[in-house]
C-alpha cells in the first residue's frame, strides 16, 4: 500500500523574499513526497498534517501579524488537532526562538532563515527531528549555493527573483541584519537558471528582490555586478521583461543607467527607498546625506530613461525629525513628484541605535505627519 502523503500548508507573510523562501521550501517539500494545500483556509476535504507559518519580524506592526497568525493556527491545533503539527520559520522566529517556544507551547518546531532542508526533514520525520524543539541556527542562512527548485504558488504572471539576501548597511533603524546577518549574493549562474524555469512555469514579469539591489555582488569578489546580471537576464529567450525593486540611491551609477535605457526588457521603473529628504534626519539614519544628491539624483534618472517611474518610502517621525526636517520633507516631495510613494511611522525597535535614541517623536505627531505626507 502506497504511503499516505503528508498534507503540508505554507503560511506567508512579510516581504517577497518570504514569498521566494517559501516556493524553495514548497519545491524540496515535493521532492520528499508531501502534498502542498494551497487554500489553507477553506479546503476542508481532509485534515492538515502541518502548517508552517514563515514570518515577518521587521516591524510592530508586522511582529504583531506574525503573532496573530501562529495564535491562530495554535488554536485551531489546539481545539481541532487540525493541524496536527505547527512549525514557525522564518525573521521572526530567527530572532524570537526561544519567546515563541515558551509562550505558545503548541509549536513543535521552530526554524530561522533559510533553513529548507532542515525543515523539510523534520516536517518528513512526523513532526520532529529530535525532543529538542529549537532548531534556529546562530547564523541565518541567507546564501543559495546550489541550484534549488521551486514549486510556484499561485498562478500569477508576475513573480520574484531574490539575487540575494542579507544586509551591509548599519541603518540605525533597521532590525534586519540582525535576522538576516550579512550580504550574500546568489551565483549569478544559479539565477540564470532560476529565471528560465520562472518563464518556462508562465511568468511574464521578474521583479528582482534584494535587501539592496546595488549591492549585488559586492561580496563575491569580482567584477560581476548588477548591470552585468540585467544584462544576462535579459539575453534570456522568452516574452518576459524585469523589474528592479528596491535599488538604494547610491547605487544608480552611470553604468546602471545606461543598461535601463538601453535593454527594452527592462521596464522603465524604479524602487529607489530614500526614507527621508532632510539632511539631518538622513544623517542619523546613517543613510546617504553627503555623497547623494537626491535632486540631482532623480532629474539624473529622468532625463537617461524617457518614461521613467519612480517610486519611494519615507519615514516619518524619525527620533529627532523636528517640524523643520517634516516641512523639509514635504517641500521635497512637491518637487519631486514621485509616481508612487508608501510613507511609513516610524517604528522604535528594541536593538537598534534609534530605538534607543532618546528624542522619540510623539505618537501624535507621527500620525500628523503621516497625514501630511499622504496628502502630498
């Protein structure tokens, strides 16, 4: 009698690079013979083996919906034994191990970033590996070095290509390197052929996906850097074209540009997270403020890619943002009339140099600004 195959759901929340980790780890969960249950939510005709829940861990709000969601499922365990197993993956639980083990008993398993073989294996063996329950690695695992399948998700045209993980930048709000430790840049080979199975699987549009785009390469030690990797990405046989997301303002060099003007398959648009537009708030983010002029930067962009469409973040009410730097902002952005822009209130995490910082702006000054921004 064949074996039954373990029904497996994949909960994904947080970022792009989330819904990348959990199609890799959907592909090796297939290779061990697992069956994936895609609408978790409202397919009833039979119960779930184990639900894994990969979470978010950047902000409150998003460590909040983490948590929201594995009470959930601990829940349903609890009262249904549907599922009958619960593990936890991902920043949240790279960070929070131990938190999450103790406080919500009902999780049999708890792994961090990038760890696909590992959890495959435990989800394979039953439930658990061992009696030890923490399986969190000191070290995230942010770098691919083989080549590995992915098991698509949805049927959607557009997917993600993530060319690497991880972070060099010391943002003084920024939790990230923390969860996701240092640059690691994929072998550009590896996401050669990454993309041809995409297009092959029906994607039509590549959104490339990093902490830093720029950054990719950096760490590797050659020559080989992004414009080298859009350039081969593009040489690729397919109807496709590709989207870059998330390119810090440093970044944009002479070369970058001249390869977006010049490759039709890449779409006129960038993802450029500027954060803020006043100098001094810009200087205790430790982001760009000297060697960038964002003015110049982006009537740079426009006048060397006709149709260019520009989209940015901002943060607002940093620690220390006076009413000055928020006017700053505001006259800023009049000026520069992105096509899209998400604002953000600023989020004090525990860890990081502006968490501590002792000038936190009032949460009632935070939702003014925010206000002020959008209306902009």
């Amino acid at each position: 009698m064949a074996k039954k195959k373990l029904r497996i759901a994949l909960i994904t929340l947080g970022c792009d690079k989330n819904t990348v980790d959990n199609e890799y780890l959907a592909g090796s969960l297939e290779e061990a013979g697992c069956e994936l249950v895609l609408n978790a939510d409202t397919d009833a005709a039979s119960r779930l083996d184990a639900v894994v829940v990969t979470t978010c861990g950047f902000i409150a709000a998003a460590k909040e919906q983490s948590i929201d969601t594995i009470l959930e499922w601990a829940e349903r365990k609890r009262n249904f034994r549907d599922p009958q197993h619960l593990f936890v993956s991902g920043c949240l639980a790279q960070r929070y191990a131990d938190e999450l083990l103790k406080e919500i008993p009902e999780i049999d398993g708890v792994v961090g970033v990038g760890q696909f073989t590992e959890l495959t294996r435990m989800i394979s063996n039953g439930g658990m590996a061992s009696r030890e329950r923490n399986h969190v690695q000191s070290t995230p695992k942010v770098d691919i070095y083989p080549f590995m399948r992915r098991r698509r998700l949805d049927r959607a045209p557009h997917t993600f290509l993530k060319v690497s993980d991880g972070c060099n930048h010391a943002c003084t709000f920024c939790t990230i390197p923390s969860m996701k430790g240092r640059l690691r840049s994929v072998a550009p080979e590896i996401l050669l052929a990454e993309a041809r199975g995409l297009i092959n699987q029906g994607a039509r549009e590549l959104n490339l996906v990093a902490q830093d785009l720029a950054d990719y390469g950096r760490d590797r030690g050659g020559s080989y850097r992004l414009p080298h990797l859009l350039r081969d990405l593009c040489r690729l046989d397919g109807d496709f074209w590709v989207r870059c997301l998330y390119v810090y303002p440093g970044g944009v060099t002479d070369e970058f540009l001249e390869v977006l003007a010049a490759e039709p398959k890449l779409v006129p648009y960038l993802d450029m997270p500027l954060q803020h537009l006043d100098a001094e708030v810009l200087k205790r983010m430790k982001r760009p403020y000297k060697e960038v002029n964002t003015f110049q930067l982006i009537e740079r962009l426009r006048n060397a890619v006709p149709g260019m469409v520009l989209r940015t973040t901002m943060i607002v009410g940093f620690p220390g943002e006076t009413e000055h730097a928020h006017e700053n902002m505001l006259d800023g952005l009049r000026q520069l009339k992105f096509n899209w822009l998400g604002a953000f209130q600023y989020s004090q995490e525990e860890g990081t140099p502006a968490g501590n910082d002792t000038e936190q702006v009032s949460d009632h000054a935070k939702e003014e600004r925010w206000r002020a921004v959008m209306e902009v």
